[in-house]
C-alpha cells in the first residue's frame, strides 16, 4: 500500500524513483511529509485501497479532541482494537487498570510519546533491545518483559519507545 501511495506521489511530483535497495529511501528525501502524515495515509487507504473508517466509540468512549489512542477515557477497551501503536500515557492506563488492558496476542508495535509518560520508561533501553532483536532470532522471543502489577508479561513483538 505505501509503496503505491508513495508512487502516486512521486509522479504528481514528478520525482523520479530510483533503483536498487535504496530506492524508496532516496525517494523519501525528495517528498515533503507534513506533519501527522499518517492520516494521509490513512485516507489513501480508504480511497484508493478500499479500507473504511470505523466507529469505534462504544469501545474507545468520547475523547476529549479525537484521539483515543493518545488520551484514553477511563473504561476505554482500546486493546480489544489490537492498535499498531498508543502513546505511552495510553499504555501507562493500560497497565494500570483505568482503561482495559493492551492485548497480549498483538500487543502494540510501538510507544510514542513515552516522555509524556512520567517515570514508566525511563530506565528502558529500548534501542538496544531493538538492535539485539534485530541481530539473532534468540533474542526474539523474550525482547521485552515488563512488570504489570504481580504479573510479569513477556511481550514476543519489538516496539521502539519515540520521544518527541
């Protein structure tokens, strides 16, 4: 999908896509990203790959500006949504029982915002659990583990912990 949506734009820009392994990189260099793209992307998807938007308040409840995955409702169930990413706030409420907890199957891949967080990351060395996954497929399977409460949860998905 992104490599079509990246194609369109290219053309509209008339950028030329180069060749080889770092094509799409190079390409990445030349196209001007505005802030939030993923919402580009996200229209893309439902305009050209045939996604839909869905409602999901019964789940997620009102939020206070339209981001439920930044800034949770107490009772919001937003791991029954298997999201891709939640902000680290998100996965402190998580944790933490005011919202339901995140879904062990598929976990979310990444954490942003974990300074806004409070302490909960701080002693985390996420790149270098990232780069050791990256290195060996014995790493992979416990990459991270974290303490929930009297419960330890081996997380089998590596996510990168981004900092504004």
């Amino acid at each position: 999908v992104a490599k079509r949506m990246l194609g369109y734009v290219a053309a509209r820009g008339e950028i030329p896509i180069g060749k080889g392994p770092n094509a799409w990189q190079e390409l990445g260099q030349q196209v001007f990203f505005p802030r939030f793209e993923h919402i580009a992307y996200q229209q893309w998807c439902v305009l050209h790959e045939g996604f839909r938007f869905r409602d999901v308040t019964n789940i997620t409840g009102e939020t206070n500006w339209g981001s439920f995955l930044e800034d949770p409702r107490p009772g919001a169930r937003i791991g029954e949504l298997q999201p891709l990413w939640v902000s680290g706030e998100t996965f402190k409420r998580a944790e933490s029982g005011e919202i339901g907890p995140m879904s062990t199957e598929a976990p979310p891949l990444l954490i942003f915002h974990v300074d806004h967080a409070g302490d909960r990351f701080k002693d985390a060395d996420f790149k270098s659990q990232w780069e050791r996954w990256q290195k060996g497929s014995e790493q992979q399977v416990k990459l991270l583990e974290y303490a929930s409460g009297k419960t330890t949860v081996s997380q089998e998905y590596a996510y990168f912990a981004i900092e504004d």
